[in-house]
C-alpha cells in the first residue's frame, strides 16, 4: 500500500504541458505554495498571451485554488463573498470562460464545476479527469490517444464531434491509503 501512495505521489509530464505536477498532490503538501504557483502561472499565461488578469479573473481563480476539488459556479461566488461584496452571477461567469479560453480552469461536465489548472496548456489540450469518489479531488492525465480515437470513430459515422471530455470516476491512491 506504501508503495501505491508513493507510485500516485510522482510526478505526470503531460504530453504538451511544460509544467510537471502531481495527478493527485499528497493530503499534506504546501497548499499555500501550491496556490502562490498556480497564481504565478495565470500571470506569465496572461503576461504571454497580452490578456488582462484583472482583480476579478484572479479573484475567481483564487476562489478555485481554495481546494483542488471542483466547485460550481455559485460555490466560486460564495467562496468570494467571504471576503468582498458578493458579484453577480454574470461577473463570476465572464471570469470562468476567460480562464477557460486561456486554459488556466477546466470544466468538470459530469459535476457543472470548474478546476483550476497549472497546466502549461490552453483549452484545446486533450486531457482525462481522474475524479475520486471519496474525497472529491480531481487529478489531470493526458488523454490526446484516447479523445482522438473516440474523435475518429465518431466521424466515421458522419458525425462532427465538438467537444471531448474524458471523465473516470474511482477512489484516489491516497483515499485507498487512508
């Protein structure tokens, strides 16, 4: 069993993705720092791509790096309300699609909640939720052969694909640890 957790605390390169992270990072890591970097990497993404990080795109994603569990969209509003006037809806959304244009959050479709990603990737990245059951917490993987196959047999029926989301639910190394 110490071996799972020590095999689930390694690091992913994802194919594309010049940032190194763990899939699942261990119950006891630096959430603080963890945070500050994810930050940091919003600013050289917006820096790089001549788009504004404005106080309220941060904020938002600010909101997200509370946990590394998806929240919704109402959850990003109260978790802002703590410590400012509650925004409106319609701010909180505006800020989600920037993040997500600019690959910095992802939409986690089977929950109607978004995650913040430290990913070096923009939204196109074709990548794989691992969603533990137990704790709540969502882990990245590359998932480009996978989403291409299933790309690829779609069209073979004459049917366009749009969108492709790879979603696996299942109990975390640290959840099965514990």
């Amino acid at each position: 069993m110490r071996r799972d957790l020590g095999l689930a605390a390694e690091m992913l390169h994802l194919p594309g993705m010049s940032a190194v992270k763990p899939t699942f990072p261990a119950p006891d890591h630096d959430h603080d720092r963890c945070a500050a970097d994810a930050i940091l990497h919003a600013e050289k993404v917006c820096e790089r791509r001549a788009q504004k990080f404005t106080p309220i795109r941060r904020q938002v994603l600010q909101a997200l790096l509370s946990s590394h569990r998806p929240l919704g969209a109402y959850e990003v509003i109260d978790e802002l309300a703590r410590s400012m006037p509650r925004p409106a809806p319609i701010t909180v959304y505006r800020a989600l699609d920037f993040l997500m244009d600019n690959g910095l959050v992802h939409r986690i479709e089977s929950r109607n909640a978004y995650l913040a990603c430290a990913h070096d990737h923009d939204a196109a990245a074709m990548v794989a939720f691992l969603i533990c059951e137990r704790c709540g917490s969502v882990g990245e993987i590359p998932a480009a052969p996978v989403a291409q196959s299933l790309n690829a047999a779609a069209r073979s029926t004459g049917f366009t694909p749009k969108l492709s989301v790879v979603e696996i639910t299942g109990v975390c190394a640290h959840c099965q640890a514990a």
